[in-house]
C-alpha cells in the first residue's frame, strides 16, 4: 500500500521571465501560506536575468532544505527552472504554463527589457544567456509522477501541446481557455497546494 508524500514544509516559488515576487500568482500563494500553514518556509526570489545566475542562487538557496518536503512552483521561465529544479532534487514541482525551450522563445529577447512590474526598471537579456538556457534543457520532466502542472490552451505566449508533451506522465490541468498568466489563478490555487500536501 502506497503512502501519501509528507506535507511540505519548506516552498519556491520561480517567476517567469521579466516577472518579480509581485507577481498575482506568487502574491496569492504567499499569502495563502502564511494564513493557513504559517510553519512553511516561503521563498519568492528575485531572480537574475543570467539563467545561470538564476540557478546557481536558488541551489545555494535551498542547499540545506529537506527534499523529502520541499515543493517548488514555477510559472513561464520559471516553470522550465523549477523542473529542472526538482529533476535534480527530487523534490515535488507545480508548473504553471512552463517554458519548454526558453532557449528557442527567448532568443528575440537578447537586449534591453523592461521589467513586468516596475516598467521604469530595465536589465539586459545578454546573447550568452540563450547558451546558459540551452544548458539546462534536459527534454521532459524527469519524475512526472511528483510533478503536478497547470496548462492553458488559451496561453498566447506558449504552445499547450509542447508543455503537454514537456509534462507527460504528470497529472496537468488542462484549461480549455485561460491565459498565459492564468488571470483566474484563485480557481486552481487549492488544487496547486493539495498536491503539496497543504490546505
């Protein structure tokens, strides 16, 4: 008889590409967390535009987490980091409309882009950072079975049959509509958290 997986204790969350911790979905999952499971641990990092960086931060991050109960969420750019993520921890992931081959979509991105939330704030999207993302494509998800993801066939930015296919043998929400931020992200959010073993 298979047991349940611990509840857990210790939660990432990963935001996309020119995306910040004030992200809708980010902003409700934090709260939601610390209303209901204030024991959790609870990291929304800002994340540097080096996808490198970016990995490198959140390793050190959760270097002394425990695996067994750490859960990571990623949404667009960061869903494509949180897979890999949890591929290498063996930890539980939830993706929310997941970058497949960020490598491939963001190579019109190489310049200056202005940030999501804080438009006046820019950074810059260097050439060799295509390279860094094409590093960490590693084809589908490596555990399917602990990974849970939302997809919309509504999302303009992404194709839901390459997430699907990138998230095959997962449990996936498929929305017949939707968008690529999920703008009715407060629909799935009990779904998201039941799966990480919290109310």
């Amino acid at each position: 008889m298979s047991t349940l997986p611990l509840p857990v204790t210790n939660l990432l969350y990963l935001h996309g590409f020119r995306s910040s911790p004030l992200s809708s979905k980010a902003q409700q999952l934090a709260r939601r967390v610390a209303e209901r499971n204030p024991l959790v641990q609870w990291w929304c990092p800002q994340l540097p535009p080096s996808p490198r960086a970016a990995m490198d931060m959140v390793r050190q991050g959760v270097a002394d987490w425990p695996r067994a109960t750490t859960g990571v969420i990623g949404s667009s750019l960061g869903g494509f980091y949180a897979a890999h993520l949890a591929g290498k921890l063996g930890c539980r992931a939830v993706l929310l409309n997941p970058a497949v081959h960020p490598a491939r979509d963001l190579a019109g991105a190489i310049g200056e882009n202005a940030a999501w939330h804080h438009p006046d704030q820019h950074f810059f999207f260097e050439p060799g950072f295509v390279d860094e993302l094409r590093a960490l494509e590693s084809g589908p998800v490596a555990r399917p079975e602990s990974c849970f993801a939302v997809i919309a066939k509504g999302d303009e930015v992404l194709d839901w049959r390459e997430m699907t296919a990138f998230c095959a043998g997962a449990r996936i929400k498929l929305l017949e509509g939707g968008d690529h931020g999920l703008a009715d992200f407060d629909r799935h959010i009990d779904e998201v958290l039941a799966f990480l073993g919290l109310a």
